[in-house]
C-alpha cells in the first residue's frame, strides 16, 4: 500500500520498509522539546525513575517561554528547575531568557536551523505539529513521554490515517495562512481531524510563504490532527538553507508521498476563495468571514505567538498600524516572537511603528495566549487575538471572550475599536 | 480494574483550558491541581465531586493544550474513569501516561445520564448503568497500549526497554 509523508516518516524512523494506519510503532527521535510548564513534571518523572544521563544532549530543545520572564515566585521555581536540569546534563539547546536565539519555542526552533525535512520530533507542547511546514513529522506529547524519551531517544505512535488537503490559486489581499487553517478548522470543526495526519499539497503550496505555512502546521491540532506536513519546495529549502547549520541544499528523496497514498479523504481549498476570517468564541472552528457580522467593541487586541510572532507579521502589523493610532481605550500588545524577530523589527522601524500608534512591545513570550501574563483579560472583556485558542477563560476571566484573527485583522481591530478589516480604515 | 461511583456529565470538546486553567499551571502540586479542576467549566465540581466518580462527557474530551497537568488534575480530584465517544490524542497519551483510566464508548456517553451510579469493568470494557438497569460495552485498548498499563505506566514500560 502507498504510503503518505507522515507514514513514510514513521517507517524510516521505526526501521520499517513501510506501516500502515492503525500500526504501533516505536520511533527514533531527532528532536524533543519542553517548555517552561512540560518540562519541571518531565524533569520530576526523569529523576524519580533514576534514568541517569539524557539519551543525547545535542537533541533536547529546552525553553522557558510560557511563564518567562518569570510572572511569580512559583514559576521563577519551574524555570529555575529547568535551568539546573540542563545545566546538569549538559542541553546544548537550552534558551536563556533575553539571549541569542531565545523566544517562543515555535518560532525559534525553525529559525535556529533545528528542524530538517524529515526528522520525528516531539515536544511536550501541543502547537509543536507547527514544523510540518518544514516538511517534518512533528507532535505534541506530555510529560511523561518528554521523561521516557529523554531517556530512551524513541517513542510510541499509532500510524495515523491522512486527510489530504489540496490548496489552489493564490490568495488574496489581507488573506494569510492564518484565515487559511480558520477557514479549514470552520469546515471540518475541533475534532474534524482527529488522530489524523493533515498532508497540504497542491500548486496553491508555492504561493505561500514559510511564514504562512508554519501558522498553518502550527493550528493543524485545533481540528484534532496528530500533524500537519507541507511538502518541500523551493521556498522550503531556501529557507533551510539560511538557517540550518552549514547549509541545506535538497531533501531526502524517501519523503515524498507515493503516487497511491492512501488518503481518507480530500479537501479542496481554492486561496483565492479564502477571506479574512475570525473566529468567535470559544471554539477555533467558529469561524465568521471578517464583514459579515455587525460591530463588535473590544478591549485589547493581542498580535504575536508561535501562531502569529514571525518578522513577516510584525511587518504586516506595522503596514495597518503606520500613521495610525490604537483607538481610544484600546490596549494593543505586540509580542515579537523571537530575540531575533524582535532585533529585525527593531531595525526595520517596526517597533517605532508600533510605539508611535500606542501599543505595547513586550519581550518574546508565550504569555498573554494562554492566560499566563502580559495581557490577562478581566471579566467581560473581549480580545482580537493572532494566537490559536479561543476557549473558555483561556486568556483570563471566564467571562472574557477571545476572537482568533489574523494579524491585519488584528491590527485593524486596534484602530477601529471593534473588530473589522484594513479596508475599513482606507 | 473495577469502579463503581456517580455520573458527573459534561459535553463535547471539554477542553483542557477548563479541565485545568493555565493560570495555575505553575506548579504540578497535584493536590493543588486538583483543587482547581472544572472551576471555568463547572465551578461546584470541587464540593460535588466524591472519591470514584466517573465523568462521562462528549466527544473530543480534553482537547487542546498538552498539558499533563489536566488528566493528573482530575485523577487527583477523585475521578476514577472518564468515558467519552472519544477523546483528544495528547490527553489520551497522558492519560494512559499517568494512569487516569478512560473509555471510549459513544452510545454509554451518550445515554448515561448525570447523576446515575455506574459500575466498570475496564479489562471486559463493560459499564452497567445500575440506575437505568442498562449495560454497554466500550472499545478495547489496543494490545500494546495495555502492556504499557500492565508495566504500571510509560515509565515501567521504558525502564523495561532500557534494560
């Protein structure tokens, strides 16, 4: 039987010639990553079973990102149990705060060159399906899978079915990867993936940027999908080619999908079809295209994550915002995703930009995403987000409501007041 | 393993930001996890919640974030058994993980209703509704992920391999 992207992946990774849906198999790892909140249990679980020294220290990507800068006592004590840990083993991937490579665990692995075409990678942090843009086998996992494979290097999988999502044409103004997997999310809901691997292919591929590739993969978990994965192209290498280590030229030929690839089934997106889209709480798969529904004030908008945090959108961001200013009552926080988005954009005039319409620039952090800092909503307060979950009381109170949108959107809102497009501004 | 406890009934997608608000996510102290769970969802779960109940909820149960925090959470509360139609890929992982016991079953989660008393047989896969007088058979573990429980979780399994 032909055999996906993802089915290929596994097989090579588990020394098969070939698996099928439904198989469990025990994979190699080449990448493993925690975070800040996954990592202090892992660490707990990997000393309590005494496994001793971490199977390669070159492999693990620690970052403290969720929770960091440190918000509270209790979690200066998690990161700091991190800290130790790697220093302990030795981590050749561990980020400090502040410092050179450092940000958001899903923005800085693709830029610091640690994912390839056709690695297995986990990570104890659910939006880790993110680097199947980079044509990578990428899934989330807990703790305890961290622990164990910290220690043995591999892990379990049951051998996914596929959903083959084929894009055409080219999309259009204000439209982005992000009103691209709203879009998918709203037709086949939270759940519509589940278990499954979604596998993008179709000549609508070359029209999209890394960037929007990556917040794609990165939202591929909110319909339930195990992973999402891009197939390698130009746009692709050239990318690789910048980051990784001593350069990167072509992707293995063995991880090309087989000609009969069995698919469960498929979708057909035309980009030129897909229009700005939010989607209103609490569900990421309650999607409204923007202009379709009345107005909407809202309180503070939020333009960053490992969704939304790359140079391509804070340059998106500071195109709506030039010249403008955040509306009267309005609290716009942009998040650079990374030390070194944040040093480009700072180059660039974006954060001049952004200060200059009356948003605050805070440091590269996960936090105001999922409730944690930097931006925690009080009760009835609604929120324009460019992050990936909108469900109760994610970002605050539980009586606050997060709209999911794209960065123009976003940007838009905190001009307009309540939730539109740039159009409306022109 | 056998429980027997009262229906606390939820319904689709219950997600983990409810099950456990990142909020507290700064420590994984599970007693005071647990003191937290179902709070944005259901904020008498804590006074109502006694040990061995069962949830049953809809499908999807405990999408969202990886957080290992969420099944450790409502294990810690009491829970003995969540069944649902279906549930979420990483809080299944870190369910077996962490040794929350869980059932796929569509039609029990859906005819259950709140408040009944169950009894469950996890190794047959069977649940009795003993207040509906109806019984239901839900979906064997594959044989694998059995034998990761029968090592006492993903941590005996591994300690096993690496022998």
């Amino acid at each position: 039987m032909g055999m996906t992207m993802t089915q290929k992946i596994l097989a090579k990774h588990a020394g098969k010639k070939e698996c099928a849906p439904g198989d469990l198999i025990e994979a190699s790892l080449d990448v493993l990553l925690g975070n800040d909140i996954t990592t202090p249990p892992a660490i707990d679980i990997f000393e309590r079973s005494a496994f001793g020294e971490v199977f390669d220290k070159e492999k693990i990507v620690l970052v403290p990102d969720h929770f960091a800068p440190n918000k509270d006592i209790k979690s200066a004590q998690q990161c700091q149990k991190m800290r130790e840990f790697a220093k302990k083993q030795k981590i050749t991937h561990y980020y400090e705060q502040g410092q050179e490579g450092m940000g958001v665990e899903h923005v800085i692995l693709p830029e610091n060159g640690l994912v390839k075409p056709g690695d297995c990678i986990i990570g104890a942090d659910s939006h880790t399906c993110t680097y199947g843009a980079l044509g990578a086998f990428s899934t989330g996992v807990g703790s305890t899978d961290l622990a164990c494979a910290m220690a043995s290097g591999s892990t379990w999988f049951r051998v996914p079915d596929a959903i083959s999502v084929v894009l055409h044409g080219e999309a259009g103004p204000y439209v982005t990867g992000k009103d691209v997997i709203l879009y998918l999310i709203g037709k086949i809901g939270v759940d519509g993936a589940l278990y499954r691997s979604l596998e993008f292919s179709g000549e609508g591929v070359a029209k999209l940027s890394m960037a929007d590739r990556l917040t794609i993969c990165n939202m591929a978990i909110e319909c339930g999908a195990k992973n999402g994965i891009f197939p390698v192209d130009a746009i692709t290498i050239e990318y690789l080619n910048e980051r990784v280590p001593g350069g990167y030229q072509a992707a293995p030929e063995w991880i090309l999908p087989d000609e009969d690839a069995v698919y469960e089934k498929t979708i057909e997106i035309d980009l030129s079809s897909v229009r700005p889209m939010v989607a209103f709480p609490h569900l990421p798969s309650n999607t409204h295209e923007v202009g379709t529904f009345g107005k909407i004030q809202v309180d503070q908008v939020v333009i960053g994550s490992c969704t939304n945090g790359r140079i391509e959108d804070m340059r998106r961001a500071a195109a709506v915002l030039k010249g403008r200013k955040v509306a009267e009552g309005m609290r716009a926080i942009v998040l650079p995703g990374s030390q070194r988005v944040y040093k480009q954009a700072l180059k660039e005039g974006l954060l001049e930009v952004f200060v200059d319409a009356g948003c605050v620039v805070s440091a590269p952090t996960c936090g105001p995403c999922l409730g944690g800092h930097m931006g925690v909503l009080a009760k009835g307060e609604k929120c324009v987000s460019t992050t990936n979950r909108n469900f109760v009381g994610r970002m605050g109170h539980k009586e606050s409501e997060v709209y999911l949108a794209g960065v123009e959107v976003a940007a838009a809102t905190a001009v307009l007041g309540y939730i539109g497009s740039p159009e409306e501004l022109n | 393993m056998h429980f027997k406890g009262k229906v606390i009934k939820y319904g689709a997608n219950v997600d983990t930001d409810v099950i456990i608000p990142a909020r507290y996510l700064n420590t994984s102290d599970v007693s005071e996890l647990a003191s937290h769970c179902m709070e944005d969802l259901d904020p008498d779960f804590k006074e109502k919640v006694r040990p061995g109940d069962i949830i049953v909820a809809g499908s999807n149960f405990g999408c969202g974030s990886s957080r290992e925090h969420a099944p450790v959470a409502i294990k810690g509360s009491g829970i003995s058994c969540v069944i649902a139609p279906s549930f979420a890929r990483i809080f299944y992982r870190n369910s077996i993980n962490t040794g929350l016991a869980i059932l796929e079953c569509a039609e029990a989660a859906e005819e259950i209703k709140d408040g009944d008393f169950i009894e469950i047989d996890t190794e047959e896969g069977k649940i009795s509704d003993i207040t509906s007088g109806k019984t239901y058979k839900a979906s064997a573990f594959p044989e694998f992920i059995s034998e990761i429980i029968g090592a006492d979780g993903l941590v005996g399994y591994t300690k096993a391999k690496l022998k």
